[in-house]
C-alpha cells in the first residue's frame, strides 16, 4: 500500500506548507511532489526524472495555462462586465435578482474560464456590491460567490474535463468528445440546485430586488453588449468541429490524420483569447510599453498556477508509478458497499483533496483513481466521469484552503472564517449528494 502512504504524505505536506505554514499553493505542490517521490526509496530519483518529463510534455498543462491568460482578458476588457450588466436587465428587478445574476454569471464565466479563483474576482467584483445593496449580508454575499466559485468545473468546456480524459485510466472508457453533452447535463444540475437555494436564501433572508438606479434597460444593455456573446463561438466551433456530423465533414475534406490533429483542448482557449482581442480591443493597450505591462499584471499568476498545474501532473505521474490506481482500487473494492455508498466515499475523497487543491490538481491527482474505482463498482464511465467532476465542482467552497472563499471575503469585507460553516453545509455537502445521485443514474446525464 505504498501509493495510498504517499498519497496521505501528499496531502498532509500540501496541507501544513499551504494551511499552517501559510505559504502559497505552488510551493506547496512542489513539496507535495517532493515527499511523493522520495516514498519511492532507491528510485526516487527515476521516479522525479520520468514524473516531470510526463509533466513537461503534457499538451493539457498548456490548454489549462491558456485558459488562464484567456480568462484575464475576458476580465480585463469588460467582456464579463457586458454579461452581467444584459443578465441583471432581465433579472435585476425581481427579489434577490442580484444573487440570480451572481449564480448565472459564475456558470457562464466558469464555463469559460474553468476557474474557481478568476471566477470569484471577476463575478464577484462586480456582484457583491450589487447583493450587499439589495439587503444581501456581506457574509451571505460572499458565501454565495466563494459557492458559485466551482460551478465551471461541471460545465464544458471545463479544463479539468480535459484532463481527467487525458488520463490513459479514463480515456479508455470515455473521451472528451462524448463527455461534453453530458457534462452539460451534470453542470444544469448543479446550478439547478444553486438556483433553489438562491430562491430559499432570499425568502429566509427577506432579501429584495436591486437598486431601480442599478438597472439598465435590456434594450441599453444588450446594444452595449451583445457582441460579448460572440465569445461562445470560440466554444461551439471547435465542437463542432470535432463531434458528430461536424467532425465527419471535417475528415472528408482533411483527411482523418489531420482532422485528429485538431485538438479541441488547445483550440478553445486559443479562439476565446483571439475573440477577447477582437471585442475588447478598445480595452487593450496600443504600444509595446502597455502590453508589456498589461502582460506584466498576469504574469505573477503563473508563478502560483504554473507551478501547481506542473507538479500537480508530475505528482499524479510519481503516484501512479507507485501503484496508487491500483491500491486505492483493491481498497475500495474490499467494501462490498452498494455503489451510492462507494460513490459517497469516493467524493468524500475528491472533495478532501479539493479542498486545499485547484480542481485542475485533484483531478490531475486522484481523477482516474476515483474513475477506476466507480467502474469497479458497477458504476457506467459517463456517470462516473461527470460524478467525478461535480465533487471536484467543490474546490472554492472548500475550507479552509480554498482561494475563492478568500477571494470573496475580502471583496465583501467579512472574516473568511465566518463563510466556512454556510459553505460546508449550503455547497459542499449537497453538492456532495448530487454528484453521487447522478453517478448511480437517479439524476440522469
């Protein structure tokens, strides 16, 4: 059982460098990575070799890192702004349509970005405000953006999708292509659920509709900003592109060769970030002195994300040459438990390790063992696969390592502590439910 070891000193390194030491979460993956080698005695050092050449080759450690720079601009050049300004023109006027728009907002943004910590800035700095204006508690506000934080991860085209279909593990049994419509399905669910909670937490909280001052009319808005919906078809083309009657006519006219070679993962961040350009140009510089110092406010990001994605991949290679699918596997199997309790287990198991982790670092971490597991359990991969990425859905809701929550408090100005208890008991244990209702089939994908 030497994987399921290293795991647990994964973890537990990961936690006290990130958690008590309080140092930031790449340098906590590196350790992480570190500890995870040297459980591998006399080979430690082919298994540091061979895990970091995996990582460095990984065409999605590229996909996840575009979706970065992509979600700045978005952010950057008001795109997102535009979005929520038509959302709250036909939301805003109703009871508690701020934290409706702050829900729908952090789906559509998510699905773009594929992330929680982008997610929780861009969305909350401009909806937070708004729901402390309209009778929403400062630390129901961020509470409400710290939970909407991972909705992206259970919508395509969520990078984390990528890579838990990346792995050998899973692609065996699904690929992205096939995923995707039922991700959707999964990703509806869980803002579904959002939405109810929303229309409980604006009738318990006597919560009331926006400031009439705060409301444009949707004619306004939509003028102003229907060109921002254009950004989706940096999503839908390369879909359909790729799957179905798209795919089929692509390879009549390419050839099969060069139609495998368009890669959806690589091409959808590269089209969204060309559409930021293009619709947000006005809001871009016009030298080489205000790219360089636009580039130079993204920059520091990839310190803490490049990091954590790199070693995030290189500890997930440094576990499974250490037989962690394997073991975890046997161990689960030996419970002969029903497969909505296995399934229960295992996004007690995801959902731990989102909860200091990004989800593109669990998924890359513990995403095929998870899988493996399911299947063992009777489990069909699309399910599981979509199950998988709803526990994973929890990363900014998790505490107390999880970015967005942090994000969010400090937009609201509320102590983080105080959002920890709403986020366990209004996110992370229902979305929790969710996940394993629509792995055993109860909520259909």
């Amino acid at each position: 059982m030497l994987g399921i070891w290293a795991l647990g000193g994964y973890i537990a390194a990961i936690l006290i460098w990130n958690v008590l030491l309080k140092r930031n979460i790449g340098e906590a993956m590196i350790v992480g990575f570190v500890v995870v080698a040297l459980f591998g005695g006399s080979e430690t050092l082919e298994i540091l070799w061979a895990s970091l050449l995996a990582a460095a080759t990984e065409e999605i450690v590229f996909a996840a890192l575009s979706f970065v720079f992509m979600g700045f601009l978005l952010a950057r050049t008001g795109i997102v702004d535009r979005l929520i300004a038509m959302l709250n023109s036909v939301l805003g006027r109703r009871r508690g349509g701020a934290g409706y728009v702050a829900t729908i907002a952090s789906g559509l943004f998510g699905a773009v970005s594929g992330s929680g910590s982008g997610n929780a800035a861009a969305v909350g700095a401009v909806t937070v405000p708004w729901m402390t204006r309209s009778n929403f508690s400062p630390k129901l506000s961020a509470t409400v953006v710290a939970g909407n934080a991972g909705l992206g991860i259970a919508i395509p085209p969520s990078s984390s999708l990528f890579i838990l279909t990346g792995s050998a593990a899973v692609a065996n049994f699904v690929t992205a292509d096939e995923l995707f419509v039922a991700l959707f399905a999964g990703g509806a669910w869980t803002l579904l659920y959002r939405l109810l909670l929303m229309f409980y937490f604006v009738r318990r909280h006597r919560i009331g509709a926006v400031d009439p001052e705060l409301i444009r009319p949707l004619r306004s808005s939509f003028r102003e900003g229907w060109t921002s919906l254009l950004v989706f078809a940096g999503i839908l083309v390369p879909v359909l592109l790729t799957v179905g009657a798209g795919e089929d006519a692509v390879i009549a006219w390419v050839g099969e060769g060069a139609a495998d070679a368009i890669s959806i993962i690589t091409w959808i961040p590269a089209l969204l970030t060309v559409l930021a350009v293009l619709l947000g140009r006005k809001a871009l510089p016009r030298s080489a002195g205000g790219w360089w110092t636009l580039l130079g406010e993204v920059g520091p990001r990839y310190s803490v994300i490049g990091a954590t994605l790199f070693f995030a991949f290189a500890a997930a290679e440094a576990l499974t040459e250490l037989g962690l699918a394997d073991q975890l596997g046997v161990l689960l199997g030996e419970l002969n438990a029903p497969a909505f309790l296995v399934s229960l287990l295992v996004g007690v198991l995801v959902v731990g390790v989102a909860a200091p982790l990004t989800s593109t670092a669990t998924i890359a971490a513990v995403g095929p063992v998870a899988f493996g597991t399911l299947i063992s359990a009777g489990i069909s991969p699309i399910p599981a696969a979509v199950a998988i990425l709803i526990f994973a859905s929890t990363e900014g809701a998790s505490p107390p390592g999880a970015a967005p929550i942090y994000i969010a408090s400090g937009i609201a100005q509320v102590n983080p502590a105080r959002t920890f208890v709403p986020l366990i008991v209004w996110y992370v244990v229902p979305i929790l439910v969710l996940g394993s209702l629509v792995a055993v089939g109860v909520l259909p994908v």
